[in-house]
C-alpha cells in the first residue's frame, strides 16, 4: 500500500510538470522588461527571457525568480515556470535549497490572479508536491520545507494541514514527527518556525492549534519517543503552565 501511494504521487507530480510546461508554452517576459545590468545580470541574459522556451542556466534561473524588481513579475514567472518547477524537484539544482523564496516569488507574481488554466496548473503542481513529500520515503526534501513552499505561494496554512490531517500513511506519520522534532524550539516561544510575508500570529496560532488537536494520537501510534510527545504536549499549554512543567526542555531562548 504504501509503495502504490508513493507511485500515484510520483505519477501526479510528473503529470503536473508536464501540465505546466503544456499551459506555460509560449510565455515570455513583456517585450519592454528591464532589470539593472549590474545588480541582475546582462542584456544578453535579459533579451533570453523574452524568447519562448529557451533554457536558462541554473545561475540565470535563481537570479530570475530571485529578483523582486520586475515591472510584470507575473510575466517573468510564468516564462520560467516549467525549469523552475522542475528545479524544485531537483536537489542537484541550484534553486533547490530556497522553497521558502521560491513561494515568495510565487505570490509576487499573483498566480491566482493569471488565466483560469495557467492558476490550476500551479494550484496542481503545488497540491503534487506537497502530496508527495508526505507520502514519499527518501523524498529529495523534508516535508516541512515543502510545506513552506505551499504556504508562502498560496498564503494560507489550514488546507495543506487538512491534506496532512487526511492522509493515513506510515510516511505521512514519521514526517509529522520530524516536523514536530524540527518546529518545537520556535513554537514553544510562540514563533512560527520559518519566516513568512503573511499573518504570522494567525499562522503560529492555527499551527499550534493542529498540531495538539491532531498530532498527538497520531504520534503515540507511531511510537514517537516520549520525549517528543512532551515537547508537542507543552506546545499547547502557555504561560506558567508551560516552562514550570518537569518537561520543559533546557531551551536557552
């Protein structure tokens, strides 16, 4: 069972990349985009971005979807959509190790402002990967990061959780814990555990909220440590209550 979710997801995933690099055929930056030569690159690399379906090399490519001074941002984005796509599932890309900036580029560009077409198949992709980080063993990231790269693109939190929360698998059970080991420290100082361009408040607080409503169960199934399961336990308690706990790590903060 577990091996035919990991395949489905697979199957999606590559069907979603190949629905972008189908919607996303054609797109080119406006014909009057410019960027600074000094701070982003040449006219040579800018005048690439303006031709259809030329691939650009990895450094072109993370300095594209870096910069966050285009005129039409949107345009650029959907010009490069397909390679970057396809680099955030790549760990030997250089754009590989920056989801967080890559769902902050995502949102610049408006995604689900653009064509009916072109928003579902980011929608899509984005439901692909985070679909398959959860249920994929060995998945080229972990799932926590993944789901950053969701929620800084579609700027909410509650529906990839739901998606979590639904998903009865061994996979998506480890990766739960993994966050909890990996998310503790910030929460536990009422923090969301990376940085957002969102609400955070709302973010730590609907986090915090899932996670003690729905993890613990789930954990204690998967046999996490007992130590783990007192650490998700403090998330949900606050003041006093929480550091005057035997259980309060020896967290400096």
């Amino acid at each position: 069972m577990t091996d035919l979710h990991a395949r489905r997801a697979k199957l999606r995933l590559n069907a979603a990349l190949e629905g972008l690099a189908l919607v996303f055929r054609g797109a080119t930056a406006h014909p009057e985009e410019s960027n600074c030569e000094c701070h982003w690159g040449s006219a040579e690399e800018l005048a690439l971005l303006k031709v259809p379906g030329v691939r650009l090399d990895p450094d072109l490519l993370r300095r594209t979807w870096w910069a966050p001074d285009w005129t039409d941002h949107g345009a650029v984005l959907r010009r490069i959509l397909p390679q970057l796509a396809c680099a955030v599932v790549d760990s030997r890309s250089e754009s590989f190790g920056y989801r967080d900036e890559i769902g902050v580029s995502l949102a610049r560009g408006r995604w689900q402002e653009w064509p009916r077409e072109q928003a579902a198949a980011v929608r899509e992709f984005l439901h692909a990967i985070w679909v398959h980080s959860l249920v994929t063993p060995d998945a080229v990231a972990p799932t926590h990061q993944t789901l950053v790269l969701c929620v800084e693109a579609s700027g909410v939190l509650s529906p990839w959780l739901d998606v979590w929360e639904a998903l009865e698998h061994p996979m998506a059970d480890q990766n739960l814990a993994e966050a909890v080991d990996s998310w503790d420290y910030d929460l536990l100082a009422d923090k969301l555990p990376w940085r957002t361009r969102h609400d955070r408040d709302a973010m730590v607080a609907v986090l915090t909220s899932w996670l003690t409503r729905h993890a613990p169960a789930r954990l204690r199934a998967h046999n996490a440590p007992e130590d783990l399961l007192h650490r998700l336990r403090l998330i949900g308690l606050t003041g006093p209550a929480r550091w005057e706990d035997p259980h309060w790590p020896d967290y400096i903060y």
